[in-house]
C-alpha cells in the first residue's frame, strides 16, 4: 500500500506528540485548560463536564480567545450515538439594523470593516452574547458535576494566576495599539505600557470574583443579573447599543445536525448559521469527482484545486449563508450531487479563475476549540470565541471581562444575505466535525481562526482521508486559504511551487501561519483513543488511562497473604 509521502509535493515534519490512551482525552489550546478537563474525568465526571471546565478555564489562560461575553457552537455524540448541536451564537442588538454602520469604501478587498471602525472596536461593536448560556446548558443537560465544581479549576488560575506563554505575550504585543486605549484592559494586559511577557505570572482578581458569582448564581448573573448590569450600564455610558432587553431576550437554539458524505464517512455538523459544515460538505461533492490521493498532498495540481474550491466556497457562501431565521439558505441544493456536479465542470484544471455564486444571491447571508472523550462514548467538539483577538479589546470595569466584537462578522452593507438586522445571529465560519464510519466515530476535529476555519478543516479532513495521514500529521500538515484574492500558503510551500501557481494566475503571498491550532481525536479500532494539537498554538492534548484498583483489593503491610489463606 502506498504511503502518502510516495505523492506528496511538500514534505514537513510534525513538531509536537500526539496521546493516546483508554479512558478519556482531552484536547485544548492550552495546557492548563487541558489539565481542568482532565481533572473531572478522573474526579469521575463525563466529557461534558471536563469540556465546559475546560471551556471555563480558557477564558482565564486564553482570554484573547474566548470568554464569557462570546458565542459559539458545541457538537455533541452521546453513547447511543445521537448527536446534539448547542448553538450559543451572538445575536445582533435591537438598536441595529442594515443602516446603523457604514461600509468603509478604502476597505481591503473581502473587508466588511465600516467607516472609523465603529463595528468592529469599541462598545458599539458587541454582540448579545451566547457563551455563558450555552456552557451552563450544555452542563446541566448532559454532564455530571455541578457548576462549582467544573468552574473550579478556572478561579483557580484567575484568583491565583498564571504564567503567560509566548503565544500569550505576542497576541498581546500585536494588539498593543488598540488595547492601550482602554485602561482597564490595558491595565492587565499592558504593564508599564509593555506587553506582558513570557513566564511573568498573569492574575485576573476581578474576573475571578465574576467566575464566583457565576458559580453562585449560575448564567442569570449575566442575562438578568449584576454582570449584565454592568455590560450593559458600561455600554450605555459608551453610546453602544447592547441592552439588558437584548441579555434577556436571549435564548440559545438547539437545531439538528447537518451531515453531508466523503468516501464513505458521513461528515457531521452544525448547521446554519454555522457555515462550516455546509461548505465543507459541498467543497468534498466537488472534490470527490478527483482522486486527491494521486494527485498528492502540496504538489501543484492539488493545490490549484483546493483553491479553486475554495474560491466557489465563499463565492456561494456570501451570497446565500446566513441565519436561517432571516435567509432562505438552501441546503440540499448546495450539498446535492447535481449542484457539485456542476461546479465541478466549471473548474480549469490549469488556471486560475474569479467565481461567482453558483445560486441566487438571497437578499431581502478567533476563538478557541476543544475536543473531548470519555470511556463511555461520549465526544464533545465545540468551537468558541469573542471574535476577533482579545475581541472588542476593552474590559467591563470591575468584572475582568472581555466583550466580544461580533458585529464585526456582520455585513454594513444594506440589502445583503449577511446585513445586520435586529435579533440576527452572526453568521460563523467554525467546523466542530466528526466524522462517523461505519456508525462508529473515527474522527473529531476542530479549530479556531475566523474565515479560515472551515478551509482548514477540510483540509484535515482530506489528509486523513484521502492521503491517509496519521492525526497529528493531518493537523500540523502545513494549510493554504483563499476567499478568492490573495492566496495565502504557509512557509512548507516551496519557492517553486509558489512560481508555478503564480503562473496558473494566483496571487501567491506567505504567510507565518493560515487559522489557528487545532485539536483532532481519532477513535481507533481497539477501543484506544488518540489526541493531537498542532503548532499554531499552545494545544495539549492529555490522555486519561489507568483506572482505578480492582474490587477487593486492600493494602496488607504487616502480614502478606495469598489466595487461598
């Protein structure tokens, strides 16, 4: 059998050690959040549990990433093998609607920033948030243990405090500008007017004093209580527009999951307005039509259409995706076999092309991940996030959080599927996968990183798949990205290879890194478990094996006895 560095066109070599173990996984951002998730498993809870403490305590060692005041979707598999969407994604305020912003006409190309960046910085730029919701839910629902008890690992290191990575100090020494304009985040984040460096101990008193009351009074402290009073009051002050009508108004959904099919795995997922899964699932129709495994992984053809997919993507994706509630998003028609078809045949297979959107236009269309696993079944893929890095980059005075800046992923433009309107939930690029064969769960896979989320997930999905990668080979595999502008490669591409598709007419530009690190478990034949994090961030993943003593036994020190005496 042939192995897929036999047709690779780009070789790499992974940097980190996956885990693999028998009675539970935990695969994060960042260490400290892997470990709280791992404390539940082996205090006995489920990987609810250990994913919302997980989920808790990134918000303290990721708070650039995710947080309280953010949205997002998580993707559970229950031991039966039913599947469940929790969808906590922000909503626009009331006081928003198509005219509320305008477009910034020196906007980059793709860019729906709107003039003075009044969407995508500041209070006028928050959305009504879903995270604490959702988490609180999801817990209550399916896991085991308590609020205090999953939220414990999180005051921990905000009362006590942390070491920052680099990661952490460059996220920060990249938003410097803009954090500096506000003097309670930058207070935290920007002492003596520098970034917080490597190793210097991060502690947040404020914002544990936020996790108390939430484990004390559970999510209505934010949606009808003294923390959204404090969002809200701040905002008000501000000229933003976010109201304690919005906080109380709101309410999380729980829509079916959205499979599509590739090579005979059924590839699940949330639906609109998470616009990951459907993309995906329409990008592997088209791609199925190609025998990507001969074709080979980096080389220059494989490439070229991976571009061009992804070209047709967004093209069909701006103009039709959206909330469902607003948008007649047709879904069986972008995931049909005609409709692949058809793009397919559209495809030049030597050059370079500009897509337009296969279907109507319907007009009146960061963050953090984790995956986990327990022995029992259960599996939890949730993608979570403030938006942008360190969100609307200000905090709440006195609370330690960070709101997100989710209007920014709206349209200002009037008239489109994606134009803001009051009550509208932000239309999402995340991927919270699995793949399913067989009826039994092979693969689930996630990330962050905004636009580029779903691109790289179907790229994973296709390393495994089709070139038949290990798991940490398929996550830290190097990723290309295009909207249909530039396309963007990360530094494993050749120069030769960035000549030749220069000359198929793409407008090649490197990069450090296309989205972010993601988290990956493949459930294996033997009942083992295995999880990888990549190198575009500080992902752990740590496996639980072991267990506990055998029925019976005791510990005899003064006398030793044998069976039978």
């Amino acid at each position: 059998m042939n192995h897929w560095t036999d047709h690779c066109g780009t070789s790499f070599t992974t940097e980190k050690q996956p885990a693999r173990a028998s009675r539970g996984m935990v695969v994060t951002n960042h260490p400290l959040a892997s470990a709280a998730g791992s404390e539940m498993l082996c205090a006995g809870g489920n990987a609810v549990d250990a994913a919302v403490a997980a989920l808790f305590t990134l918000s303290v060692v990721e708070p650039m990433m995710v947080g309280l005041l953010g949205g997002g979707f998580a993707h559970l598999r229950h031991p039966d093998g039913t599947h469940t969407i929790l969808e906590g994604q922000g909503t626009c305020p009331q006081a928003v609607g198509p005219h509320t912003f305008t477009h910034d006409p020196l906007a980059a190309p793709g860019s729906l920033e709107s003039t003075g960046r009044q969407h995508s910085l500041g209070r006028g730029a928050v959305a009504t948030p879903g995270n604490l919701m959702a988490w609180c839910q999801m817990l209550s629902r399916h896991g085991s243990m308590s609020l205090s008890e999953v939220i414990a690992p999180a005051i921990k290191h905000a009362s006590c405090g942390f070491r920052a990575t680099q990661y952490l100090s460059d996220c920060i020494a990249e938003n410097a500008a803009d954090l500096a304009l506000d003097p309670e985040i930058s207070r935290l984040f920007l002492p003596q007017a520098q970034a917080l460096q490597k190793g210097e101990l991060l502690v947040q008193g404020a914002y544990a004093d936020s996790l108390k009351l939430v484990a004390q009074e559970g999510a209505g402290v934010l949606y009808s209580g003294a923390l959204g009073s404090a969002l809200c009051t701040d905002i008000a002050n501000h000229q933003g527009f976010l109201s304690l009508e919005d906080l109380r108004r709101y309410s999380t959904r729980d829509p079916a999951a959205l499979r599509s099919h590739y090579r005979g795995f059924e590839i699940i997922g949330p639906p609109p307005p998470c616009a990951g899964p459907l993309h995906i699932g329409q990008m592997l129709n088209v791609l199925e039509g190609f025998d990507l495994k001969a074709i080979g992984f980096g080389t220059e053809q494989s490439v070229h259409l991976l571009a061009e997919v992804m070209k047709m993507a967004f093209a069909d994706r701006s103009a039709v995706t959206a909330d469902p509630d607003f948008v007649n998003v047709p879904i069986e028609k972008l995931l049909s076999a005609e409709y692949a078809a058809e793009r397919r045949k559209q495809i030049d297979l030597h050059q370079a092309q500009t897509w337009s959107p296969g279907l109507a236009p319907a007009e009146s269309a960061n963050t953090t991940h984790i995956t986990v696993a327990d022995s029992e079944g259960r599996v939890v893929s949730a993608t979570q996030t403030i938006n942008s890095v360190f969100g609307a980059r200000y905090m709440v005075p006195g609370t330690g959080m960070i709101p997100n800046n989710y209007l920014y992923v709206l349209d200002p433009r009037p008239g489109r599927a994606n134009s803001m309107a009051p009550g509208k939930r932000v239309t999402s690029s995340m991927a919270p996968l699995m793949l399913i064969k067989n009826g039994k769960p092979r693969y689930a896979l996630g990330l962050p990183g905004g636009l580029r989320i779903f691109t790289s997930a179907l790229q994973a999905v296709i390393n495994l798949v089709d070139h038949g990668m290990r798991l940490q080979e398929a996550v830290e595999a190097p990723r290309i990205w295009t909207q249909g502008f530039e396309l963007e490669l990360e530094p494993a591409f050749s120069a030769a290879l960035h000549s030749a598709l220069q000359n198929r007419g793409h407008p090649v530009v490197p990069v450090p890194n296309v989205g972010g690190g993601m988290n990956a478990i493949e459930f294996h034949d033997d009942g083992s478990i295995e999880g990888a994090a990549c190198w575009r961030a500080d992902g752990t993943p740590i496996g639980i094996g072991g267990g506990l003593a055998r029925k019976g036994v005791r510990f005899l020190p003064e006398t030793r006895k044998t069976c039978g005496n």
